[in-house]
C-alpha cells in the first residue's frame, strides 16, 4: 500500500470519527425529515408536470382521432357524390391523422403508467413521511430522556466524589470531634467531683486532729504562766482565741 493511501484512509478515518462525535440524533432527525420533505415538494411538482403532458397528449390524440373520422365520412361523401379525387384527397388526410393519433395513443399510455407510478411513489413517501415524523417524536423522546438519566447519573456521581459531600464528611467528623470533647469533659468533671466529695469524707479525721491540738493546747497552759514576763509578751495569742476561731471555723464546715 502506497503512503498516499495510507494517508488518504487515515484523513478519511479521522473525518468519519469528527463526522460521527459531531452529530447530533435531533438535530439529524430535522434535518432528514426536511429533505423527505422537499423531496415530497419536487415529487408533487413532478406528479403535477406528468399529470399536464398526459393531459395535453390526451387532447391532441382525441383531435387526430376526431380529425381522422372526419376526413372518413368526407372520403365517404365525396365518393357518393362521384369525386373520386376528393375521396382520395380526404382518405390521405384521414391516414395522417390516423397515424398521428395511433402515435399519441402509444405516448399516451406511457404517460399514464408512468402518472400511476408517481402517484404511487408520492403516497409512499407521504406515508414514510409521516412514519418518519412520528418515529422522529419518540426517538427525539427517547434521546431526551437518555440525556436526563445521563445527567442525573453524572449529578450522583458528582455529589459521591465533589467538594459537596466532602463538606458534609467534614461537617461529620467535626461534630464526633465535638461530642467526644463534650463526653470527655463531662468524665473528667465527673472524677472531680469524686475526688471533692472524698476531701469532705476525709475532712473528719482533720477535725479530730485539731480536738487533738486543742486538748494540748488546754495542758500546756500551766507552764506557759510561770514564763517570765519577757517571754510572756512573745508567746503566741492565748487558747481562747484560737478556740474560739477553731470553733467558728468548726460551724462553718458544719454549715456547708
């Protein structure tokens, strides 16, 4: 195979592919059912101009065959009269005729066999026409609703992968995030109040502590009043005092 074909077959490949690609069914559709169209008009016109030679050669054949029997009762008449002369003359005038009018009748019958056919051919693309027009709604309806399900299968298909449901996705985690700050917080209040109510529970033992200084504080007070006076001005406040806040620290607790 010589380059210039290859080249030729590849040229031609690539413009069937961009013929193909380019297409559009309804588009298509139109357009074929406006030529079937204008193939009708030019049947119609053909139909009409066949239908006027038929009739026109219809006129001339009946004229020569009226123009034929004419010249036949002439010949007739001048034969009686004893003009064999004029017989002759209108007999060859009648054959001329005759043979015109046998020439016209072949004609004739040509033209109305060939009107028949186009006023077949011109029923049948009529009718195709009209299968056609009636084809091309349901397949425009079958095109459209290929083209919705085709949309709709990309719209789902965008929303399983597009930035949409990723928001949501998003959205999602950031919300379990959130909850499960909120439950983590809520745990570790929780542990913190269990350890506030074990301080109050052991807040007893820090009462029989202090009843234990107080009692100290309460034998002890003998020996601090045979201290010489210097010493006695640097001795801390007297127990009464101390009792007196142990105490009203005592109701406070009790209080609460």
């Amino acid at each position: 195979m010589g380059l210039f074909d290859r080249l030729s077959r590849v040229v031609r490949a690539n413009l069937n592919d961009m013929v193909s690609k380019a297409e559009d069914p309804e588009k298509i559709l139109d357009q074929a059912i406006i030529d079937m169209q204008e193939d009708l008009v030019q049947l119609r016109q053909a139909v009409a101009k066949a239908i006027a030679n038929q009739k026109r050669t219809e006129q001339q054949y009946n004229k020569n065959q009226s123009e034929a029997n004419n010249w036949q009762q002439r010949a007739q008449l001048a034969l009686q009269k004893g003009d064999e002369t004029l017989a002759r003359e209108a007999l060859l005038r009648k054959k001329t005729n005759a043979e015109m009018a046998a020439t016209l009748k072949t004609q004739l019958d040509q033209q109305i066999a060939q009107v028949d056919m186009l006023k077949r051919n011109l029923i049948a693309i009529e009718s195709k026409i009209s299968e056609a027009k009636t084809k091309k709604d349901m397949l425009k309806a079958r095109v459209s609703a290929a083209k919705a399900n085709e949309q709709l299968q990309s719209t789902m298909g965008r929303l399983g992968t597009g930035s949409a449901m990723a928001a949501f996705e998003r959205m999602e985690e950031k919300v379990l995030e959130s909850e499960a700050r909120s439950q983590a917080g809520y745990e570790l209040g929780g542990a913190d109040l269990e350890s506030q109510f074990a301080q109050l529970e052991s807040g007893s033992d820090v009462d029989d502590e202090l009843a234990a200084m107080k009692a100290q504080l309460s034998g002890g007070s003998v020996s601090q009043q045979a201290l010489p006076a210097s010493e006695e001005k640097a001795s801390p406040p007297s127990n009464s005092v101390v009792d007196a806040e142990l105490e009203a620290l005592r109701k406070q607790i009790d209080n609460l």
